[in-house]
C-alpha cells in the first residue's frame, strides 16, 4: 500500500510556486486546462498538491497483513 499526502493551497499560492502569474493560474482553471486537480470552494479555489517530500531522511511505513 502507498500513500500519498495530499495538502489543499489557494490557487495563488501554488502558481507563485511554480513561477507562473496567478493571472494565468486563474485563466487556466476558468478554461479547464489546469494542470493539476483544483475545486472551488465559495469564493476560494483550492489546488490538491502533492505534499513535498522531507529532506529529513525519515521513512515511514505502515503496513497491515
């Protein structure tokens, strides 16, 4: 079993991480051609993120048999 951490961002905040200009992140989302999954939720557009990895070097496993 994998899993995967998923954290919500406002859509501003995720297109200033990838360099791009909310502007466009908006006009990508309006369009249907945002590249990553994004629902809105009253007046907020929220983007489902991978959650970065840490650089710690921790691994943790949860397995059940």
């Amino acid at each position: 079993m994998i899993v995967v951490l998923v954290v919500s961002v406002n859509l501003a905040e995720w297109a200033e991480s990838q360099g791009i200009s909310r502007v466009t992140a908006y006009r990508w989302f309006r369009d249907g051609k945002l590249p990553v999954a994004a629902r809105k939720v009253g007046g907020l557009i929220l983007v489902d993120a991978p959650a970065a990895a840490e650089s710690s070097g921790t691994t943790v496993v949860y397995a059940r048999v």
